[in-house]
C-alpha cells in the first residue's frame, strides 16, 4: 500500500524559500506576460457577445486585473483561512462566458454584478464545507457541467469568428483565425514544455500582425487610450432590485461557481504536488484557503461588475517547467497585474486584437476545457449509472440550450430564463440522478461516540455487523475489525498524550460495503499530522520501530488504502479492506 518516496527534484525553490531576488522579479513577470491575454480577453468576449459599451469593457477590464492581482497575492501570502499559501495564478474563468453573455443581454451589468456577488457567497460556502459536500459534487458530475459549460460556449464563440468592421475583405476573418488556430494548436501538440506556456502569446501575436493588412486590427483606440487612469465612468453599479431575470439565472450562476470552484480544488491538489521535494498528502486546508480566496475574488468581480475569477491550472505548468514555486513569485505576479490594471493603454492594446483571433485563441480553451471535463468523468470510472448520468445530463442540457426540447416553454419567463441555458439544465439533470442512485444505494451503518478507548467494542461489533450482513467469511471479518482497532488506536495517539487535551472529542465511524471492499469513515478532529504521510515514511524507518509505529504498521498490513483528509477542524481517514465470502 505504501510506496517509497519519490523526490521531485525539479524543484528548485519551494513555498516557504526564498529565491534570489532576479529570479523572484524574473520568474514573476514572466507568469504575469503569460496569463495577460487570457485574462483581458475573456472580459472582451463577453462584452462583445453582449454588445456592451467601450466604456464598460474598459472598466471590466481594469476590473478583472486589479482583483486578478490583489487575489493572486491573496493567494500567495495567506492571510488566515484565505489564501492557498502557494503560487495559484487568478484571472477571470471561461467557465462564465455563457451565463456573463446571457445576464448582460437580458438585465444589464447591474443584474450580473448582483448574481455574482450572491453566488459567490456559495463558494465560501463550498470551501467552509467541503468535508460535507463531496459527496454532492461528484467527479461525474462535475466533469459532466464541463462538458456541458464548453457546449454551451462554443456556438457564442463560433459567432465571434466572422466579427470584423463593415466592408473588410471576406477572407480577413478566415485567414486571421486559421493562422491563430493553427499556431497555437501546433505548439500545445509539439512544442517544448517551456515553449508550450507562451504559445497563447505568439499565436494572437501571429494573428494580430496577419490582421493588419485586412485592416481589422483597430490602432485608433489603442493611441487615444490615456497611459495612465482609472476608468471610473464605465462602473455599471449595482442592482438591488432584482427582477425575474434576476432569479431565473441565478440558479446556472450558482452552478457555474460551484464548477468553478471545483476546478479550484483541482488546482489547489495539483499545485502542492509540483511545489515540494518530497511529496506530501494534500492538505485540504491548503484547499480550502484557495477557494475562499476565489470566493473573495468572484465577490470583488461582483461588486466592481466584471467577469468572475478562478484559478489557472498554468501555474501548475509553470512551477513544473521553472521549478520556482516560492510564494514570493506570487507576490510579484500581482504586483505585476495591479500595476498594469491602472495603464489603460495595455489595455486598449489588448482590446484591439481582432474578434477572429480572440475567438479563435478562446476555441482551443473551450476545446481543452470539454477534454478536461471528459478526463475527470473517465478517471472516476465509467458504468451503467454513471454512463446514464452523463449521457442524459448532456444531451437533455444540449437539446434546451439549442432550443429543440419544448421550446414553446423557454418562452415563458422563469421556466424559460432558467432552462434556456444548456448547463443549467444538464446540471439539474445529473444532481437529479446521483441523488436518485445515491438513495438507492445500499445504506451506511453509523457509529457516533467519544473518542476514547472506550469505544473500541461499539467499534467491532459495527464492523462485525458489516461483514456479516455480506456474508464474509471469519478471516476477512477479522482483518476488518483489526483495522478499525488499529486506526482507533492511531487516532488516540495522534489526539495528544494529555487525555485532558482529547477529552470531548467525538468519533463518527461510518462503514459500507461494496462488492468485496469495505470502506470505513473515521471523522473526528486531530492536532497531528497526516497519516498518509506517516504510512509512506515507514518504507524509510527501520525494520524494528519503535512502540508509536505498531499501530501504523498493524494498519499498513491490514488495510488495502488508507486515505486522511485534513480541513479546518474535521479529520476524514478512510481505511478500504478487502473480504472474501
């Protein structure tokens, strides 16, 4: 079960280090010149799908990179329980797109600011209760509203391809995408790892300077744009009178979030892989410091009315390729952006880029989003339940978002806002189902006591009880209640040598069985460290440990998976034994 430590050794600079101050400045900038575009250009496609004003692009633009910077730092430097404590670069989510493009439409900037700030308060919701919530947002249906999210942006960014001003040649649009497309698809399939993080900037690069002959790259509003201000006449304000607009949407911007957020707990696990030498299990109150300063983000996005943010799963890329994963660069990577947010002519500069080649550089980001939604839906592993799930969600989702299911009902006010949109949609139908198979499955036993030696006998005879109920035979019943009393034994250790310091501390002990595995579920809260860090670092202890190592390596050879999941004051050890009828 426990395998030998493997040393990354691409690291160079982990969190807590402190790099030499050029690499720091270096390693900073070049992450902030990396991530630029994406973040402006997501802003300036939904403010055109929407038909927005210049001046209202301009301030969501300043917008999206003054909280991109202030959140990235956030993240960096962790204050409290915001903040991953790692380099999580933050900029405004693709995932919004569709849901930004239909608020402003229908209601406005003010109604989108309104129903970011409320669905953001979801995400500090999310990351106060994760430990409860895993079991709502599962893999399958996370990867299915991804899926559903890159269906739904698709068909707006495919419209943006042929947007250039009256009169420009036919084959301008065409010839501008084409050459974006290709470059930047060409080097995320063959370039180097290191070349691969700047193919965003030399594909739009490449697209810009084949526009200029057509006459679609637009150099007026970059030379009359002021180099330093703040543009504060396009603030659109805020809504506090919601109409039915308000409420039809707000459903499909609640889920959006909780994607989002999803997406964010994926980088929060990936990023503390790629930051240390020597691996550690994750630490899910790392997890949850990043998603509440997402959540921070998205309510600051909501007040200042732009496009909500996320994390980038580049800067997992980035500390991969550079091996610098010190928070100082995040540090600096923030300051980068907050600077640059209060030069309007970097911004104007990006602005100006050619719909075609914004729309074509945002293809591939929705292409590569609906892989990643496939990736997570297939790790999780496929079968009929989960195949019935992902195949109704996104189909029903995709007939409503195109209009081919009932639409004399997306007529009709609430019904009509709320189904319109494919991801809603699909969204409702696969919560639906899950909660559906989940009811169904066969049901949990419980165990709620103190946690104290005391509760060993309750212990067994929950375990015993299990493997009769599946009919295992004496020797598997037998490794099943020795690994409970083991990780009891594990978990009064790591509770404090003062029996005054766990005195009060309950345990939750939750066991099920599938086919031929049993999963138990120990939930308390701990002062220690993580056990599967303990359990990988035996294969380095010697052979004779010592007396507080017994019960770990009783448990290492009683159990086929031990898994600890540390939040803020909620400890889960999952422990999966293997029986035989």
């Amino acid at each position: 079960m426990a395998a030998a430590i493997n040393v990354n050794e691409n690291v160079r600079y982990e969190p807590d280090e402190n790099p030499p101050r050029l690499v720091t400045i270096g390693s900073g900038i070049q992450a902030a010149i990396l991530i630029l575009a994406p973040v402006v250009l997501t802003v300036v496609i939904v403010s055109r799908i929407a038909g927005q004003s210049e001046s209202f692009m301009t301030w969501a633009v300043f917008a999206a990179l003054l909280i991109s910077g202030s959140t990235t730092v956030l993240q960096a430097v962790r204050v409290g329980r915001f903040g991953s404590g790692h380099v999580l670069m933050m900029g405004t989510s693709g995932a919004f797109i569709a849901v930004c493009a239909a608020a402003l439409q229908l209601a406005g900037p003010a109604t989108m600011a309104s129903l970011i700030v409320i669905s953001a308060l979801f995400q500090f919701l999310l990351a106060a209760r994760l430990s409860w919530l895993r079991r709502i947002f599962t893999p399958i249906v996370t990867g299915t509203v991804i899926m559903l999210i890159a269906a739904t942006v698709m068909p707006i960014v495919f419209e943006t391809l042929s947007d250039v001003p009256e009169g420009s040649p036919q084959t301008a649009a065409p010839v501008a995408a084409l050459v974006t497309i290709v470059i930047v698809a060409a080097m995320v399939v063959r370039s180097p790892p290191a070349w691969r993080l700047w193919s965003p900037i030399i594909a739009i690069a490449a697209g810009c300077i084949v526009a200029i002959p057509y006459g679609i790259f637009e150099f007026q509003q970059v030379l009359d744009a002021p180099w330093i201000g703040i543009p504060f006449d396009g603030w659109p304000g805020f809504d506090v009178t919601p109409g039915i607009e308000f409420w039809a949407l707000l459903p499909a911007f609640i889920v959006v979030t909780l994607v989002g957020a999803i997406e964010t707990i994926g980088d929060g696990v990936a990023i503390q892989r790629v930051s240390r030498r020597n691996p550690r299990a994750t630490d899910f109150r790392v997890v949850q410091g990043a998603l509440n300063a997402d959540g921070v983000g998205n309510l600051l996005s909501g007040l200042l009315g732009t496009v909500p943010n996320t994390t980038y799963s580049s800067s997992i890329s980035l500390a991969e390729v550079t091996g610098v994963a010190a928070r100082r660069v995040g540090v600096v990577i923030g300051v980068v952006f907050v600077i640059l947010a209060f030069f309007p002519k970097v911004a104007a500069l990006l602005i100006a880029i050619p719909p075609p080649v914004a729309a074509a550089y945002i293809t591939v980001l929705v292409v590569l989003l609906f892989v990643q939604g496939i990736r997570i839906v297939i790790n999780d592993g496929m079968d009929h339940r989960k195949a019935i799930v992902v195949g109704l969600a996104f189909w029903i989702g995709a007939g409503f978002q195109s209009g081919w299911i009932f639409p004399s009902l997306l007529d009709e006010g609430f019904i009509g806002v709320l189904l319109s949109n494919g991801m809603t949609a699909g969204a409702i139908v696969a919560i639906i189902v899950m909660v559906f198979i989940e009811l169904t499955r066969p049901r949990r036993r419980r165990l709620q006591t103190a946690l104290e030696s005391d509760a060993l006998p309750k212990i067994e005879q929950l375990l015993l009880a299990v493997a009769a109920n599946r009919g295992w035979n004496d020797a598997s019943a037998e490794r099943l209640t020795s690994a409970g009393e083991e990780t009891l034994a594990i978990l009064l250790q790591e509770s404090g040598a003062d029996p005054a310091e766990s005195a009060g501390r309950q345990l939750t002990v939750i066991a099920r069985v599938e086919g031929d595995t049993a999963e138990l579920e120990f939930v308390t809260s701990l002062e220690g460290e993580n056990l599967e860090d303990h359990l990988v670092y035996l294969n380095e202890l010697p052979p004779m440990p010592d007396e507080r190592e017994v019960s770990f390596r009783l448990l290492w050879h009683y159990a086929s998976s031990v898994r600890h999941q540390k939040y803020h004051g909620l400890d889960i050890i999952t422990v999966q034994v293997e029986g035989a009828r």
